[in-house]
C-alpha cells in the first residue's frame, strides 16, 4: 500500500477502505508520511468529503493511535460532556457538581485555552491550591468516592489527532465537517465514558457559525458515538452572544459558584439544566428530560450541589472558603466601567469580539506558550434585548496590562450593536440530536 495511491484515489473523489485509513494514520503518526503528502490527503478530504463510513473509519483509527482509557473501576454509568467552544463557556464548573449530586459519576478530562475560547482547567486553577494533576488511581478513587473528579488530558489519547490537527491548521483544512466530527469523537471514545453529551455551539462566538453547519456537525458526532456503542446526544445552543455575564477566569468560577447558589444569568443556569438533565437520561438515573429537570432542580434547591462542588475542590487541593469568600481569588490592580455612546436596545453582542477583548486583556492565549493572567476579564452588564441609555455602563473589564487596554476597549465597545428597536429574543437551545434523529425547537 502506498499514500500516493491513497491520496489520488480520494483526489478523484472515490471511496477509502477502512485498510487505507488505518495505514494512512498510523504510517502519519509514527512519522514515516511526511507533512507534505499528508496535507494532499488532508486536503483532497476537505475537498472532496468523506462519507459516514470514512469518517468513522477515520474516527476510530484515530482513538487507537494512543492510549485508551480504561474507566471500568469506576462504578456506574460514566457520562461525559464536551463543548465545541465559546465565549464565557464555564458550564463544566457549575454542571458537573450539580450532575454528581445526583448520583451520576463524573470523571472528566478537559483541555485548556487557546484564542478567544476558554479551557476549563484554567479557569480550576484560579481557585487557590487547586491541582488538575492526579494520578490514574487518584483520579478513579475520587470518582469512587466523591462521584467527581476533573484533570488533564494525557498527552498520550489520540495523538494522531495532535499532529494531524496542528497540520490542517496551517494547510486551512480545519473547516470540515468530518475531520471536526473525527478530531471530538476520537478524544471522547478514548476518555472512556459510557455515554457522551455534546454542547455544539452554533453563531458568531462558535466554531460553527450558521444552525446548518451545527446541526450537521452535531448528526455526525452522534453517528459516530452510536456506532461505537456510546449513548450519544447532541444539544444545539446559542453563542451569537457570550454565556452568561462573565468573561476570563477567575470571573467566570466566581459565576459558575453563584449559579450553584441559584443566582446565575438566566441563560446559563438554563443551559446548565439542560445538559444536565439530558445527562441524567444517558446514564439511566433519569427516566426522561423531565424527570432529568427535576432532579437538577433538586440538588440545586437544597444545596447538594453547592456541597458538592465544595468537596470537589477540597479533594483537588483547592480552597473551599472562595465558596463564600470571593475575595480569596486573585484580583486585577485596574477595574474600569465601559460606558454607551448611545441610547437604545442591544441588539447584539458579537461573541468572538468579546472573546478576543478579554484576551488581549491576559485572559486568553494568542499562542499556547502565552502565560494567562487569571484575574484578567470582562463583566457584561447588559446582554441581548437590554435598554441602555448614553453613559449606562454597558461591561465592567478587569485587568493588570495598562498597555492592551485601549485595545480591549475598542473591541468590547465595537462588539455592541445598538438599535432604536428592540430585537426579538433568541433562542437558547435550537435542538437535540440523536440516534433517532433531529428534533428543532
């Protein structure tokens, strides 16, 4: 077999075999396909598109390329959830304690920041003393013990997916469908869930930026969990405009604590609920949404949930007092309002904008050797459908690098579209995809 046959045959627009793939990732991984023949191939793909066959072949050649996760120690059903990326996306802190005071075993590997979309391990570490660090017994134990536990990924799952995604980020083969589908799945199935919940962002601050794409992305990824015995649904949610109010790290646990209170944004504690109960519907501890709602709504209510995000903190070396001290978290030296220009309705927030505002500000990473400044970040004071009149503040920006300053403000203020009339309100959740097929809402 040679990858010269291999990238002429998809050149003219044939069929690969799941032979041709494996040979394909593995010869590419162990560095014997250079660069050059591997970007033809990454790019008659993008061309020309794999079908759902390819891509799953792809998938799960992929998977194997490194180590598998072996999560079976861990008693129950292990669900696990994965957002494709926005702005403000700090659901992970406040779901996954709300979800194992319900009973459901939580053992999450997640990743860090990079560009306009933060990591959850980053925002973790802004709690003082919290360790992402844990040995693979640690990490069971704590699962066993606690029903929850969050740490890195190892360097070692899916590294053909390393490569081949730092290769199609220079050769601008990132945008398709089925190498995106391939790239999530191939990191979730050798995490070792049973069942897999996936947040696929759709709008100006998401990967996929018209319901088309997301809704398509979203079919494909839970195609490939179903053909590999995986419980998979997919939820389409909005980010044409950031979740929530708080941007950077340290901001956005402070925010996510708050929700656990019950006093989050309206978007984001319905968020939470949602992924939530459906969560609760993989791992079979609720009977359907609805009773997967009520159960959420429980735990929030009495305060299980607070407890247990306590606990989680407590067992990762953190502070648990910043539950009711938010002053024990790292605060910027310079705190300024954001003032309107004008009066009117915001009839948008352009999410990427936000994102990238917040970054330049040390919240983000433009490269992954950046260091992050974890205080640094943005407050919005108004969203989507608000009045504001001309000197209201429209976003609070907490920051330490006077120097980047002018430039944040530039961007946060140029990200606010205001308009004489009111805008009709959006949708948060536009649907749910599974192996049944799509319902919109």
């Amino acid at each position: 077999m040679r990858i010269y046959d291999i990238i002429r045959k998809k050149r003219d627009k044939e069929e690969l075999t799941k032979e041709e793939i494996e040979f394909f990732v593995e010869r590419y991984s162990k560095g014997e396909i250079p660069d050059y023949q591997a970007a033809s191939l990454l790019m008659a793909i993008y061309l020309n598109k794999m079908n759902k066959q390819e891509t799953a072949y792809l998938t799960e050649a992929m998977m194997y390329s490194g180590e598998i996760i072996d999560l079976s120690a861990i008693n129950g059903v292990k669900v696990d959830k994965h957002s494709t990326g926005g702005v403000g996306d700090k659901t992970t802190i406040a779901l996954a304690p709300l979800v194992a005071a319900c009973g459901v075993p939580i053992a999450k590997m997640s990743g860090r920041g990079l560009g306009h979309t933060g990591g959850t391990l980053d925002k973790l570490e802004s709690i003082p003393g919290f360790s992402i660090e844990m040995t693979a017994e640690k990490f069971i134990e704590s699962v066993n013990n606690i029903k929850i536990a969050v740490c890195g990924q190892t360097a070692s799952i899916a590294v053909a997916d390393k490569k081949m995604y730092a290769l199609r980020d220079v050769t601008a083969t990132v945008d398709n469908i089925s190498l995106i589908a391939a790239s999530i799945m191939c990191k979730k199935l050798a995490s070792g869930a049973d069942a897999i919940v996936l947040d696929v962002k759709t709008g100006d601050g998401a990967f996929m930026k018209t319901l088309d794409q997301s809704f398509e992305l979203a079919k494909e990824m839970v195609e490939i969990g179903t053909a590999m015995d995986r419980e998979t649904i997919g939820i389409i949610s909005d980010m044409d405009e950031p979740l929530g109010c708080a941007v950077g790290n340290a901001l956005e646990v402070i925010e996510a604590i708050e929700a656990l209170k019950g006093n989050g944004p309206i978007d984001f504690m319905n968020l939470c609920e949602t992924l939530g109960a459906y969560m609760l519907v993989s791992s079979k501890i609720a009977t359907d949404y609805e009773d997967g709602v009520r159960r959420i709504n429980e735990v929030l209510t009495s305060g299980a949930a607070l407890e247990k995000f306590k606990e989680f903190v407590v067992n990762q070396g953190g502070d648990p007092r910043v539950v009711d001290d938010y002053s024990l978290f790292k605060k910027a030296n310079h705190i300024v309002e954001i003032k309107s220009d004008k009066t009117g309705f915001i009839d948008k927030i352009e999410a990427e904008s936000i994102g990238v505002s917040a970054m330049v500000l040390g919240a983000g990473r433009e490269t992954k050797e950046d260091e992050l400044d974890l205080s640094a970040g943005i407050i919005l004071k108004k969203k989507v459908g608000d009045f504001v009149k001309e000197g209201d503040t429209l976003a609070i920006m907490h920051f330490n690098r006077e120097e980047k300053f002018e430039d944040a403000k530039r961007r946060l203020k140029n990200a606010y579209i205001i308009t004489e009339e009111k805008a009709e309100p959006k949708k948060l959740i536009y649907g749910v995809v599974t192996k049944d097929g799509i319902t919109k809402f």
